[in-house]
C-alpha cells in the first residue's frame, strides 16, 4: 500500500513537470515578453547622439514589446567594452543595444584592441538610420573645389579622431582611390573637434556624416564637396556624388564602394547572439514597425535623428561586404591603407 502511494505521488509528479514543460513550451515570444525590464544599452554618455535616438525610440518599443525599455549608458571604449558585455550577456532576447554597426564593424575587420565581439553573431534587429558621407572642406583651406583637390600639389590635410575610427578610415580610402598626397591629421576627440580643426585651418577637410555635413555648411564656414557614394544624399541632394565629379577606373571604384557599404551600416538595433528564434522573429518584427511608423519617423525629423530604416537581411548584406568577401589581399590592403599609408 505505502508502495502504491508513493508510486502515485511520483506519477504525480512527473505529470505536473509535463504539464509544466509543455506550458512553458507553448508561451508565445509575446507572452515572454510581457511586463518585462528590457535593457537598452547605449555604450556612450548620457546626451549623445546614440543616447537620444535610444531615449527617443524607448517608449514606442514599450508599446510594441507590452515590456519595460531601460535606457541604459555604459560609456567607455568607444562602445566596444559595452558591445563587449551585450555579446556575451544571457541569451534571453532582454538586452538590446543601439550601436555604431560601422564602427563595429571595422573595428573587428582591423582587429582592435579589446575587440570580443563578433558582428556575425549578433542578432540584427534593423538599422536606424545609414551613415552616408560628405567630403566637407574649411573656408580657410585654399581648395575651393572639388578640381582644386584632384589638381594639388600638395599634400591634402584631412581630419580624424583615431587610426581605427571610420572618420579617419574614410578619408585615407579616398585618398588612395583618388591618388591624392594626403595625410590623415588624428587624435580629435569627436567630430565636433574635427570640425572646428577644419574651421579653424589646422586642416583642410574631413568627412562627415550627411546629417553633420547639412548643419556644419549651413554658416558657410565649411564647405560641402562631394557624397562619397554612387546616389546623393537625401539631406543635401544638391551636393554631386563622386562618381558625377570624376571617372573613376574599377579599382578605384571598390575603395568608393567599399566606404558606402561601411558607413551605409549606420547605427543599429542589436541583441546579444543565439535568443531562441521566435524572440528573434519577434524583436525584429517590433523594431521593423516602430522605425516605420509614419508618427515616429515625423518625431524624429523633427528633433533631427532622421530615421533610414533597413531589414536585418539589408544590414547581414552589407556586413558581408564589409567583412566576410574581402580576400587576404583586399583585407591586406585595407589595414595598410587605414592604419600606415596617410600618417
């Protein structure tokens, strides 16, 4: 008798793990994510630009999520020791991060220090807005146009806050498309300070993100002269693209290219790598419908974040551009180019 009761509790038992296994098994990503805390980590200070478009979209993913969105600022590295942490945070689907996809990228092709991440790995939420540049020069400089800088004899001071970042990066492979006697002039804080390096003469240009280049020429005091890409900018649609300025030969071309497909990266929403698949699906659904919404692309012109929306598909593209097609010649060259030819 005692055996048959303890036989009956034990069948109890595994009856209600069952039950439990198949309730659990059964919850949607919806219901997962119901009344949650979501992590939004920003890996720069409190009141940048990465800062504000998170603060900005942290309601509307709320609205989407039925979660709790935390802001949450982890400066330091230039977002690497954040991005770090988020790759290797809990797979849950409940840390997000808002990123320089750009940066990150190149960071890992040129093997940065402290570099843990892989950007092949992470779960692609969507891209916010791309990057798309702008060869900006100062009014104190002695080009005048875009035929002064092709006819120089010489050497092309551009600007840059450091060997790996993108800003720097962009303006040595223009360089070397162009056959241009340059240096890349590094060590500016931010692209505020290389800005006010070009305004002041210290150096003659830089390239700047289109949104940067429309407010810093609307005084006049820097000059936009061409986008580094085969279509205009749609912030400064009178600014002619490279391609439209000169006839370049394919190789040339590749280096041209190659930026667009980098700096097209922009900022994006990631997870951390291997959430279950219906999470995955989820996040990038809700992400998808926030930087569509007609209501939230209008709040953001209107503070000036604009909003470029591209799938998870488009910015994986682009990744494999930047990173995975690249021969050992290419990637070669690449790291020459960016770290050694324009010092």
């Amino acid at each position: 008798m005692i055996l048959a009761k303890g036989f009956v509790h034990a069948i109890c038992v595994l009856a209600a793990v069952f039950i439990c296994s198949l309730s659990a098994a059964a919850e949607t990503a919806a219901e997962f994510y119901k009344d949650k805390v979501v992590k939004l980590v920003v890996g720069y200070s409190a009141g940048g630009g990465y800062d504000v478009y998170a603060r900005m979209l942290a309601p509307h993913l709320e609205r989407r999520l039925g979660a709790t969105v935390v802001v949450e600022n982890r400066p330091g590295g230039g977002g690497v020791l954040a991005l770090n942490q988020v790759s290797a945070a809990k797979p849950d689907g409940l840390t997000l991060m808002i990123i320089s996809a750009s940066s990150s990228a190149f960071g890992q092709v040129l093997q940065g220090e402290g570099v843990r991440y892989d950007m092949n790995r992470l779960g692609f939420l969507g891209r916010i807005v791309d990057d798309k540049r702008v060869l900006v020069f100062g009014a104190q400089s002695s080009f005048a146009t875009f035929d002064d800088v092709l006819s120089s004899s010489r050497s092309i001071r551009f600007a840059g806050t450091a060997r790996i970042s993108t800003i720097a990066a962009g303006a040595a492979f223009l360089a070397e498309a162009l056959g241009l006697e340059a240096n890349v002039v590094v060590g500016y804080k931010g692209t505020k300070e290389v800005a006010l390096a070009a305004i002041r003469g210290e150096v003659d240009g830089f390239l700047a993100s289109e949104s940067s280049a429309r407010r810093y020429t609307r005084d006049e005091s820097l000059t936009p002269f061409a986008t580094i890409a085969r279509e205009r900018s749609a912030l400064l649609p009178d600014v002619p693209t490279l391609f439209e300025l000169t006839t370049l030969s394919p190789e040339q071309a590749w280096w041209i290219d190659y930026s667009d497909a980098l700096f097209g990266l922009g900022r994006a929403l990631v997870t951390t790598p291997d959430i279950p698949a219906d999470r995955l699906e989820f996040l990038q659904q809700a992400v998808q419908d926030v930087l569509t919404d007609a209501t939230v692309v209008a709040e953001a012109t209107s503070t000036k974040k604009p909003i470029n929306y591209a799938p998870p598909a488009a910015a994986k593209t682009m990744i494999e551009t930047v990173m995975g097609s690249l021969t050992e010649e290419q990637l070669a060259k690449i790291r020459h180019v960016a770290l050694e030819r324009f010092k």
